[in-house]
C-alpha cells in the first residue's frame, strides 16, 4: 500500500476518532445514556470512582486488544490499535472540563451539581429534562455511529466490545450479529440496574439502534443504485431494451424452474434508483408475467456507476 493511501486511512481514522470522542463526552456521558459497550461500563465505574471515563476506557481497551490479538489474531491489528488509541484520547480530549477556556466567549461550559456527572456544554443542553435526555440521545448516537462508521470504513477498530464478541464468534460458533446482542444486553442491563434506573437501559437500546443505522450509513453510503433480478418467458427482449433504454449491462445466469424443472435464464443488472420505474414499465410491457426481484445494492464498481467501495 503506498503511503498516500496510508495517510488516507489513518486521516480517516482520525475523523471518524473526534467524531466519536465529541459524541461521548458531548452528549453520552453527561445524561448516562451510552449505548452500551465499554462506554457503558466506564460511566459506571465513573460514578463509583470519579475517575473519567476516557481513562477507564484506556483500562479496559488495552488488555482487551491484547486479549484479541491473542485469541483472535492479526485482524486486531495496527490500524485497530491506532482506533482504539485514537479514539479514547478524543473522549478525553473534548470533555467539557478540558474546555473551559471557551468560558471567556460566553457561558460554554455548565457544571451540574449531583454525584457522577461531568459538566456539559450549555451552549447544547444543560437540564435534566426527558427532552433534553431524547436530545442528547439522538445527537450523540448519530455522532457516534457516524464516527464508528468512518472508522470501520478505514480499516480501523475502537477494541470494546468487538473483541469479546469476535473471541465468542471463534469459540462457540455464536453469529456476529447474535453475539453483539449478547454483549450490548448484558452491559446495558447492568448500567440499569446500577443506577436502578429502568429508563436508562430503553435509551439505551434506542441509542444502540441509531448508532449501528448510522454507522452502516458512514461506512457504506446510501443505498443509490437497485439490484434487480428478472426471471422472465422473453429475456433476449428484455436485455434488448435494457440496453437501449436504460444503457445498462446485464449478466444472464443459469437457473431451473422449481416447479416446472424447465432451464431459464435469469435476467441480473444494476440500475439507478430513478430508472426504477421505467424498469418496471419496460418489462411489463414486454412480458406481464414476468417475475422481479429489487433490493438495495450499497458497493457497486463499474462502467457507470461511481466507485464507493468499502475498504478492508
């Protein structure tokens, strides 16, 4: 890899970092709603100890990483060190205590009175009202998720809990998918039931859910283009005017009616969102029996589409 696409990546790293840094310790951390993860035990060892949570998630990151390198291997490696490393520093950079050099351009930093809280920003929110709570909620998690989702798009990781649950994927067999759940549940259960606060493990879950949407938005992008499979009596027809009304390539593949056990050959090609329709209108009108399949496409490289590829 050349250095230029080295300097990308770790500039990447480092934006996706600050994002994640401002959104724990802008919006997280001070209303106690993080969605989970190593976040979530940190604010409780906080609350214990007074001891920022930035540092606990250094405590915590540290071991795991090498506990991951060890069970796991090299996909924990430079570039998810440098996540990590990142990443906690930017919690602990932009904690509201660190800024109060802001105060001589207004009253930027607000101290909270009460246990296990750190100041906020006033210039964001300063009450403890439920609203405030949803505010904080929304914008933090979309930070996050925007910030995870530019991590992970360069390669990088944050430790955390993606350690425990790749060593779980490796060792029981348990799905990705299915051993976060475990994890996220079992650390934002605990959060509830230290702070014997119910209403914080629903944010909880309400911030785990914007996080991982917005994450899959920073990290892949809109679904813009449709996957399209098209099982048809007249497929030479329909390829012909793909080609000349849509301009669109398309791959015939080579299928067997369950049913009928006749051969067939199925139509597949990519087609911007706003030829949905005209694709629609073409194939009926040739063929109003035909079977079409569309669901969204995020990566696609080729003649006519622009490339938006996620990195590994």
């Amino acid at each position: 890899m050349s250095f230029r696409d080295e300097l990308q990546d770790y500039t990447g790293i480092l934006a996706g970092s600050i994002l994640f840094g401002m959104a724990y310790s802008w919006f997280l951390f001070p209303f106690r709603v993080s969605p989970g993860g190593v976040g979530g035990v940190a604010q409780v060892l906080y609350s214990w100890t007074g001891v920022p949570e930035s540092i606990w998630m250094f405590g915590f990151n540290i071991p795991l990483f090498i506990i991951g390198y060890i069970f796991v291997g090299r996909q924990f490696g430079v570039r998810s060190l440098a996540g990590m490393m990142m990443s906690n520093t930017m919690c602990w950079v932009f904690q509201p205590s660190h800024l109060s050099f802001l105060d001589s351009y207004g009253d930027i930093v607000h101290n909270v009175a009460g246990p296990g809280q750190l100041p906020r920003l006033a210039v964001f929110l300063t009450g403890n009202s439920e609203m405030d709570i949803l505010l904080a909620s929304i914008a933090g998690s979309a930070l996050l998720g925007i910030g995870l989702g530019l991590i992970f798009k360069f390669r990088g990781s944050t430790g955390g809990t993606d350690i425990p649950v790749a060593i779980l994927k490796k060792y029981t067999g348990v799905s990705i998918s299915t051993g976060y759940w475990m994890v996220e549940s079992l650390i934002i259960l605990g959060v509830g039931f230290v702070f014997r606060n119910p209403a914080i493990v629903i944010w909880a879950y309400l911030n785990l859910f914007i996080t991982s949407r917005m994450t899959d938005f920073a990290a892949e992008g809109l679904p813009y283009v449709k996957a399209v499979i098209i099982v048809t009596d007249r497929p030479d027809d329909v390829r012909d005017a793909i080609f000349h009304r849509l301009n669109r390539g398309v791959t015939f593949l080579k299928a067997r009616g369950g049913y009928s056990g006749e051969e067939k050959e199925v139509i597949y090609v990519c087609i911007h969102r706003r030829q949905v329709m005209h694709l629609r209108k073409l194939v009926r009108k040739i063929d109003p029996d035909a079977f079409m399949v569309l669901h969204d496409a995020h990566d696609v490289m080729g003649y006519g589409f622009r490339q938006r590829t996620l990195t590994y």
